[in-house]
C-alpha cells in the first residue's frame, strides 16, 4: 500500500508522532528502559491512510520514507523534511514541501489568548483566507486554482505584507513574535498551497488520522519491541482506510485472513481497502465462508457455549443438583482415585454442646 501511495499519488500528507518501544533484556541482563520510536502517518488523496515505524526521527529515515515520491508533500515544518526540498545538481527538487495554515493560525491564536492585539489581527486575516478558500471547495481541482488566483490570493498578499511590516515594528521575544517569524519563515511553503487545486488548506487530515495512535498510548502504554510497533502500524494502516473508504474493519479483516493463505503474493494490493469493493464483488461466497487457521474464530452460539460448559464442570469437583455431592477429577493411568474426605467437624462451641465461654 506504501508502495502504491509513493508511485501513484501527487499530493501526500504526513505528519509524526512518538511512542514508548519496550527494548528487551540486555545480554540475559536486566530490561531497560524504554526507547522512544515514532510513528509517520501519510494520508494519499482519497485512497490509503498509511502508518509507518521508524527507529529515528532524522532526515534519513524521512529520504527512505519517502523514496521515490514525486509530487506535493503537505506537512509541518520540521526541519527533517527539508532533505526532501533540496534539488540534485541545481534540477528541481521532486518534492514540493507545502506548508500548513492551521499551524500558522495556531500561533496566532497562542499569541491572541495571552491580549496580543498581533494575534487578534492575525487570525482575523487568516479567517478571512479560509472563508475565500472554502467557497472554492466544491469546484474541480482545474477550476479551483484559477478562482484561486484571483479570489484567495489578493488576501494572502495583504496578509504577508502585513506579517513583514508588523514584523520589522514589533521587538522583543514574545508569542506575537514568535507567530510572524513562524509565519515569514514559512511564507514560501504556505504560498504553495495555491498551485494546484487539489492541496487543501491545512494538515488536519493526517493530524486527525494521527490522533489514533496518541490516544491510545494511554491504553497500551508501550510496544513489546521494534517488530511489535512494525505490526501495529500494519494494522493501524488496514483499519484507517477501511474507515476511510466506509468498510467495517472487523469485517474485512475476518474476510480477508480467509483469503490470505491461498492468495498470491504479487495481487496483495487487491486485498487493500482502495481495490476490496472490487475484488470482493468477483469472489465466490464460498471462498468468504471457508474456514481458515488464521482467522478469528466465530461466536459460538449460546446452545454450543452451554453444552461446553456441561463438559467442563462433568471434569472438576463440583456440588451441583446435576451432579453427586462430591465428584473427583479423572485419574492418570495406574493411579488409584483418591478417597473421598469426610466432611469438617463443628467448630463453634454451640454445635458441640458445650456451654458459652466465660467472659472475663
């Protein structure tokens, strides 16, 4: 699926997230501490939400993340997506690093809490851009960037302008400086945004598919090992684009694990999410239906649950009306039964006939 997004999608959104990796016992000695991992989500158009493990956040593992990607990249601006941006040779980069308004709004919404008139005045600029942009949304991609250029553009003129003039006025260290250097220095990247018709305003949507995983690291708390949180990014990615694409994950999942062991190798991405309307719409029923050792199993009925249980308590000692008072587990073989103990004596002073005991 990684593969498919990569080579077949022009505009990614990615955003990262970090999580606790149990390392294990160390040569026979004892377990460490926890190492912190992180896991990339990339949301590809309307076709896969996809989770990857990495052991390190460093521009390395985003070139190999990314290998191979020609196209819009919509992320935040950390400093290790700038390896993607840097072109061989003086040719233009592959990837176009696109920038993120809802962090520049964030800023300035920072600085608004705390009384900076700085902030108020840039989210009434900003809120302005999102309410010229999202007239647009229902056009074609085509039709959308030409309306753009004449509809959103103006605005987004007057807003760095104003970012650069207030700027060069403004001293000091404070929130409302800080959300007109974010905003300057991202000026470029944001700018990009009115390219191509297809590059939504903000990152939300991989942000919101993230959201996954940092709520539940107050469940799982932390992964078993490197392999483990391999794992869970596969399944966090299968059950993210069932719910992308509507599917109930439960059901899909149980579907295909039936299909998996007889299914080849090079047509697995017709098991993805994107393609299983289709595949599935050309199966047989009773491929769906067939037994297989690695699905779930189903819910046993309740007749079949009560006759289990009959079984199990005819094997341990019980006291019951079905059954003798006192019954003994099944013997091994050459082994005697046991004897049957005889039931406690009284141990209150009544039930023996002996008088109450004097009080002192």
């Amino acid at each position: 699926m990684l593969r498919d997004a990569i080579e077949t999608c022009s505009v990614l959104s990615t955003d990262a997230t970090g999580a606790a990796i149990q390392p294990g016992a160390r040569d026979g000695g004892p377990k460490r501490a926890c190492k912190k991992g992180h896991f990339f989500t990339i949301v590809a158009d309307r076709d896969h939400v996809l989770f990857s493990y990495v052991e390190r956040h460093t521009q390395d593992a985003v070139a190999s993340l990314f290998k191979g990607f020609r196209g819009y990249l919509q992320s935040d601006a950390s400093s290790v997506y700038d390896i993607l941006d840097r072109g061989h040779g003086g040719a233009d980069p592959p990837v176009l690093l696109v920038g993120c308004w809802a962090h520049t709004r964030r800023y300035f919404f920072e600085a608004a809490i705390c009384k900076y008139p700085i902030g108020v005045a840039g989210l009434t600029r900003i809120r302005a851009i999102y309410v010229a942009d999202n007239a647009l949304a229902h056009m074609p991609p085509i039709d959308r960037t030409r309306e753009r250029l004449t509809r959103v553009l103006p605005l987004v003129d007057e807003f760095f302008a104003w970012v650069r003039t207030t700027a060069r006025a403004t001293l000091g260290r404070t929130l409302a400086t800080k959300a007109l250097g974010y905003a300057e220095n991202q000026e470029q990247e944001l700018r990009r945004v009115f390219l191509d018709g297809r590059l939504p305003l903000d990152n939300t949507r991989s942000e919101r598919a993230l959201r996954t995983i940092v709520v539940g690291r107050k469940n799982w708390l932390f992964y078993g090992g490197d392999l483990h949180a391999h794992a869970a990014a596969a399944l966090f990615s299968l059950v993210a684009s069932c719910r992308l694409h509507d599917l109930d994950p439960q059901l899909y999942l149980e579907e295909v694990l039936r299909l998996l062991p007889t299914w080849p190798k090079d047509r697995y991405l017709e098991l993805a999410p994107k393609n299983w309307g289709a595949t599935r719409a050309r199966l047989d029923p009773d491929e769906l239906e067939a037994p297989s050792a690695t699905s779930p199993s189903r819910r046993r009925s309740p007749s079949s649950r009560r006759d289990r249980g009959d079984d199990l308590r005819s094997r341990f000692v019980i006291s019951s009306p079905r059954a003798p008072p006192l019954a003994v587990l099944p013997c091994p073989v050459g082994r005697a039964p046991p004897t049957p103990r005889a039931p406690c004596a009284p141990v209150t002073r009544r039930a023996a006939g002996l008088p109450p005991a004097s009080t002192p």
